[in-house]
C-alpha cells in the first residue's frame, strides 16, 4: 500500500543511515542460521550472561505485590535512591535521588537530552568511533555532528586537544563516553581534566555515558561529573544492561543538574511516559546485592579479551589497540585493502562468524567485534576467523573470491534484510524511487 500524502523518508528519518548497521549484520547472520550455518554472533553487545536471580526475584515480587500500573514518571524512589547511593559510592557525585531520572534503556536518555537542548544547526562534538545513536540522533533532529576523531595509535583514547578546535559559537553539547563502545578505550583522570575546562571555559554541556564503567581492565573508570565545577553541566547516563546483563529489561537512567532535570524529564515523558514498574524494583535490588555477579563477569570479560587479542595479534593485515575496558574490540581491516561491510560479509559466510562493519560507528576501514559469547565459542570462532582470513590471497592487493568483488553481485545481503525487520539499503533505495 501506498498513500500520496505521505513521503518517506520525511527530513528527519532520511538522515538515518540505510546500511550497514549492526542490524543489517545481525538479520544476515539470523538468515545463514536458519539455513543451518553454524553462526558466531560477535555482532551485538548483548551479555550472554543470566540475569541477576537477586533482580529476578525483586522484580517476580513486585509483581506479585501488584506494582504493575504506571509508577511516578521520574522512576521509583526506591531505585532512585539506590542510584544516588551507588553514584556517591562508586562515582564520587553527590546527587539528590530528585535529579536521578529512570530511562527506557540509556537509548531513550540520550534522545531525550538531545531532543530538549538542541535547536536546529547546533553542534554536538562526538568523539569518534562512536556509537552509532549519537550521531543518527543529533542528526535526525537537525543536530550537526562534530566528528573528535580518537586515532587507534593513541587506544582509540579521546583528546582534549582534538576537541578545544571544534568548538564554535553553535557548539551545545560534549559526548564523551569511557569506556567506549566500539573502541573499549577508557579516557583518563588526567584528560578528563583537560576536557573539563574546555566545558567550563566554552559554557558546554558534557553528556558522560557510562554506561562500560564496571568493565575496566586497565586503569580506573572516572566520571567526569565529579570533578569540580562539573556537577552543574554534566549529565551522566548509564544502564542497568550492561552492567547486570539485563539489556531486555530495558532500564537505564540519567543523573543531571538541578536546573536540567524536569526540562528532560518531560521529554522523556513525552516519549515513553515512564519505564516498567515491576522490573524497576528488579533493578533497585542488583545495585545493592549483585556486586559479587559484576565481579565474575568482569573477570570473565577479561579473559574473553586475551582469548581475542591473543588471536589477533597472530592474524595477518590486522591492526588493533588492545581494549581497556567495556567488551568489545575496533580491528583495522584497512591493510586487508577491501572495505569492511565487505570484510564483514566475508568472514560472515566463509567461517560463520559475525561482527560489525566500522561504518555503524562513523569510522569506516575497522570492523567491530563483540566478545559477549562463551570462551570456547570465541576461541572456536577467532580460529575461523583466522582460517577465512589466510584463504585471501594476499597481493598488491587482497584478491576475494569473485562473488565479494561486486556489491551487485551480493544477492545474499537484500535476501537476508527481506527476511527480517530490518529494512536494508536495497529495499529502501527501491521504495524511495517507487516513491519519487
Ligand atoms: C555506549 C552505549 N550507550 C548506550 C547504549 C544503550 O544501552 P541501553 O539502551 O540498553 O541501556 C549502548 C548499547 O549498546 C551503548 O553501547
């Protein structure tokens, strides 16, 4: 069905990217899966791990108490208190359970602050690579996207020097987000620093997502609100996804300034009215009683990373900066000499393995991929990865099997994002000329 009033994409919805998406990777791989491939997803950052049964117990009774009607907007107390705590306790901020806000996942936090503060043609300064909403947000309400670029010979780490040239009388926002998804590089105190009297000496916003900060490696997570002067122009986000691997339940949360906290709040209204209740109590109980499962995933996620780079370090044409901290790791692909959607594809249908091409995170040449997997998966499936990797006959040039030569010849991709939600890049090229 088609109806002449409605053009898509509108302004806004066309500037979401039409491929090469984390999605798009993900709706493939599901495609090759069901065709009985044997699939690795390294592709989504989503824990493997179980919940939290101290979460799963709070949240069964809640229900069972009958906390299953709309709960104050803003989010329990009870969790908002428990956030305030946790914040004081590992984040050194003091922040009133009135300025904690309780979020659809951090996703619908960062929408929310960049629906309140920007006007149509204000920057947002985004470290690069990133992930991807920031950018498809900013953009998609007029926002423009002020690329930091973070170099993997520096860890991927953001430089306050990279940032103070950026910054233009339309500059409004900060992102900064350590431990980084994709790149797993934690910035330091000392940089923090340096990016906090930028924020102080240009009156900018900084919107710290930390959403990684219980998984570190190496060196210590700091968060930027804590420094002096900051409280008042920081909102922090994180999540309760990460963190307890509980991203289907959908909770995160905000803490912001005073001056900011119901301006947001009404926007996130707006958009989601409130989170779940029952499953808010859930939450309330893992950020008191869960730390000893944080702990073992934490160790868990460190041994995946030197399974990983172990793995790496011994595969041909792959550069990379070893993660410290969240879970994932940002290879260059670049000496390969073919792009990374098709890199990705590659590695996908010759040995099963699926990760994410760098353009979903603005940095094109790198591929992401996901250690959210059991060790003896990953091991199994780096040791194919490595396998496909020695099949390219390495030239001048990296000759592929014929049918990765050609976008056109690439049936595969269409058929797999046709059998899925997902929407791809030929789909949507042919229902825009339909349109037009
Ligand atoms: C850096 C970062 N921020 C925010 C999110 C959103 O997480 P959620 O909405 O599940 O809390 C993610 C998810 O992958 C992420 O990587």
């Amino acid at each position: 069905m088609r109806m002449d009033r409605i053009k898509l994409p509108n302004k806004r919805y066309g500037t979401l990217p039409e491929a090469g998406g984390i999605y798009e990777i993900a709706a493939l791989a599901d495609m090759l899966e069901e065709n009985g491939k044997k699939i690795y997803h390294l592709e989504i950052g989503r824990p493997d791990f179980d919940s939290p049964q101290i979460a799963k117990d709070a949240a069964k009774e809640a229900l069972d108490r009958g906390f299953v009607h709309y709960p104050d907007t803003r989010g329990i107390l009870q969790l908002r208190q428990a956030l305030s705590r946790k914040l004081k306790r590992e984040n050194r901020m003091e922040v009133s359970p009135d300025d904690v806000l309780i979020t659809i996942g951090a996703q619908t936090g960062i929408m929310a602050i960049m629906l309140t503060i920007l006007d149509e043609g204000d920057e947002v300064i985004i470290p690069t690579p990133c992930f991807g909403p920031y950018a498809e947000d900013c953009r998609l309400l007029g926002g423009v996207v002020v690329p930091a670029p973070c170099a993997m010979e520096d860890g991927f780490t953001l430089k306050a020097s990279n940032i103070e040239p950026l910054v233009t009388g339309r500059t409004k926002i900060i992102v900064v987000n350590s431990p980084n998804n994709p790149t797993g590089a934690v910035i330091p105190r000392f940089e923090l620093e340096k990016i906090a009297e930028i924020a102080k000496k240009h009156d900018l916003l900084v919107v710290s997502d930390e959403c990684y900060e219980r998984f570190i490696y190496a060196g210590e997570h700091a968060s930027i609100a804590s420094l002096p002067g900051m409280d008042d122009r920081t909102i922090t986000v994180g999540t309760a996804s990460k963190t307890y691997s509980m991203t289907g339940w959908r909770l995160g949360y905000m803490s912001l300034p005073s001056w900011l906290t119901n301006h947001v709040g009404r926007t996130h209204r707006g958009l989601a009215i409130c989170a779940a209740s029952f499953a808010q109590y859930g939450y309330a109980s893992a950020l008191d009683n869960a730390e000893e499962d944080v702990i073992k995933m934490l160790n868990e996620y460190r041994e995946r990373r030197n399974i990983v780079t172990g793995y790496l370090e011994r595969m041909e044409d792959i550069d990379f900066a070893t993660p410290d901290g969240a879970f994932y790791i940002f290879p260059s692909i670049k000496r390969t000499g073919i792009s990374s959607p098709e890199f990705c594809r590659y590695i996908l249908e010759e040995a099963g393995v699926a990760i994410v091409p760098g353009e979903a995170f603005e940095a094109p040449g790198f591929v992401r991929i996901a250690y959210c997997q059991p060790k003896e998966h990953l091991t199994e499936a780096m040791e194919l990865m490595r396998s496909a990797l020695s099949k390219l006959k390495v030239k001048n040039r990296v000759l592929l099997p014929e049918k990765y030569e050609s976008e056109e010849k690439n049936v595969l991709r269409s058929k797999a994002a046709r059998g899925s939600n997902y929407q791809g890049h030929d789909e949507k090229v042919r229902h825009r000329n339909e349109n037009n």
